[in-house]
C-alpha cells in the first residue's frame, strides 16, 4: 500500500498497489481545474479555471499543498480554464505550464507570456506521447471545440490509465479508441437539449453549444461512455466521472434519468460539481478505481467535501 502524504497530521489520498489518483477541483463554466497525484506523490494539475486563492483553498482541503505542484496541463486557453492571473504565481512557483503549439498565438496575446516564454516554464506539445512530471506519460488528443479545439489526454502511470476530456462539441472515434481500457474515465456532460432550447440564452449561443463544436449532452456523454465500455476489457472504466454540468441548462436528476438507461454503467457514475472539490478517485493499474474522500455519487450519495 503506497501512501501520499507530504504533510504529517493531515488526511490523505491512499492507494492500494501503482496507480493515479484524481480529484477534480471544481468543473463548469465558472471555472475547471483537476489535481492528478501518482503513487510516488508526483502531483500535476489540469488546467487552472480558478484564481490561485480559490485553488489554493480547495488543493487544501484535498490535502495537497500548491507548493507540491510540479506541472499544469492545460486543455485550451478559455477562461474557464485558464485564468491570466496564474502568470505571476506559476512563475513564482516555477510550475511548467505545458500547452499545445496550436494555443500558442493565442497565449502570447496574454499579459505575461513573454515573461513565461523566457522563463522556460512554457511547455508546448503537439501530438506526441509526453512526460508532465516524472513517471507520468500524457497522450494528447485534439478534440472539436469552437476555432481553436480543445485537448484531452490519456494519463499513464505504473500501468494505470486515466482518461480526461472537456469542452467537446462531439465525440470523434479516435477518442473512443485511445479511452478504451483507462481506468478512471472524466468527461463532460453539459447540457440537457430540451432545457438548453427553453433557456433565455440567445440563439447564437444555443448553437454554438448544440452545433457539433460546443458541449456534449447527457446523451452524448451517456453514448460515449457505452461504447468505451463495451470495448474495454475486465469491467472499464471502474468509475466514471461527468464534468461542465451546467448550472442553467442541466441538472443532477436529467442527469440520472439518461445513465439509467445503463444500470451498470450508471453504477460507476460520480457527479462533479462547481462550487467544490469531488472525492479523491483513483485509477490501479490491478482493478477497480477507488473512491477516496467524498462528495456526489449517483445515484444521490452526498456528503460534503
């Protein structure tokens, strides 16, 4: 049993045999943000969506201190994914930020990148495997999302595998290939269609949501997960968590409503929310992923994080 604790006295996540462990901050519009921490107490983030105080806060009550923060893998440059004012504190930290080249004129428009830039905190990858922190390898898929696209990536470590995509307007097949057999699978699952077309947001909106290129449904995400499912081996994913719930167009009991239609795969379901952290998951290389400490399950398992 390897155990990841930096700080004597405290609560935390512990895993049984190799594998990641994977708590997500905070997801929706407001802002987006996971910690990934290994076996070995390598720990990294995924994207920064809220300012460094509120992850700060929240990286706290999951037991992880920023200062143990090694890497930030971003998906793409939207606010609620990343914010601006991180420059200063990454560079103050030393914290690489790794990022696709294809985000790289759109990030140089940002008060600080040129100081990031000199700094040699600035990572960019393209479409090859790479290693964020020792003993993690991340594979980068490029996804539908607006212009610019968006990234997801399979995180590998000691066998492990753990499968995270947001901000998709569809699912392409290759998506499906590469998350078939992870461990832990975190994908969004935004919007309910009937409740987004009776919304007041306006038309140009809707569509850009709804049109391919914007959000996945609760069907689409339910659709996704199926067919990762019925092509992964031993019971994959063991859990699976849904991200970017919105808060105007969506709803916990929408959500149930359409993973019922699959009672083992909604079973391995996890609410994230907005406003607090999700319980530690974690993906082993040998079995099961594990919940740690908690917040929503499905179906209405709460507790407070």
């Amino acid at each position: 049993m390897g155990k990841l604790t930096r700080n004597p006295g405290k609560e935390a996540l512990v895993m049984h045999g190799a594998g990641l462990g994977i708590c997500v901050l905070g997801s929706g519009s407001g802002g987006n943000s996971s910690v990934v921490r290994t076996t070995q107490g390598r720990t990294m983030l995924l994207d920064l969506g809220f300012g460094p105080r509120t992850t700060g806060k929240r990286l706290e009550q999951a037991k992880v201190n920023l200062q143990e923060v090694e890497a930030v893998c971003l998906t793409h440059l939207d606010q609620d994914h990343f914010r601006p004012a991180w420059m200063g504190k990454l560079l103050e930290e030393q914290i690489p930020l790794f990022l696709h080249r294809w985000h790289l004129p759109e990030f140089e428009r940002l008060p600080g990148a040129v100081a990031m830039r000199e700094s040699g905190l600035l990572r960019l990858f393209e479409k090859d495997v790479f290693e964020p922190v020792t003993g993690v390898r991340a594979r980068p898929i490029r996804l539908p999302h607006d212009l610019k696209g968006t990234v997801g990536f399979v995180l590998e470590a000691q066998g492990a595998r753990l499968g995270y995509a947001t901000d998709l307007g569809h699912v392409p097949e290759e998506l499906v290939e590469e998350f078939t057999g992870v461990d832990v699978l975190a994908l969004e699952s935004n919007y309910e269609p009937e409740l987004e077309l009776a919304s007041r947001r306006p038309a140009f909106l809707k569509k850009r949501i709804m049109g391919g290129h914007g959000h996945l449904s609760n069907q689409q995400a339910f659709e996704a997960v199926r067919k990762i499912a019925s092509r992964s081996p031993g019971g994959r994913p063991q859990k699976v968590m849904l991200l970017h719930r919105s808060s105007q167009c969506n709803h916990p009991t929408r959500v149930l409503k359409v993973f019922s239609q699959d009672a083992e795969i909604l079973r391995r379901v996890i609410l994230t929310e907005q406003r607090r952290r999700s319980r530690w998951v974690t993906a082993r290389a040998n079995g099961a992923g594990e919940p740690g400490v908690g917040q929503m399950e499905l179906p209405y398992q709460t507790a407070e994080a």
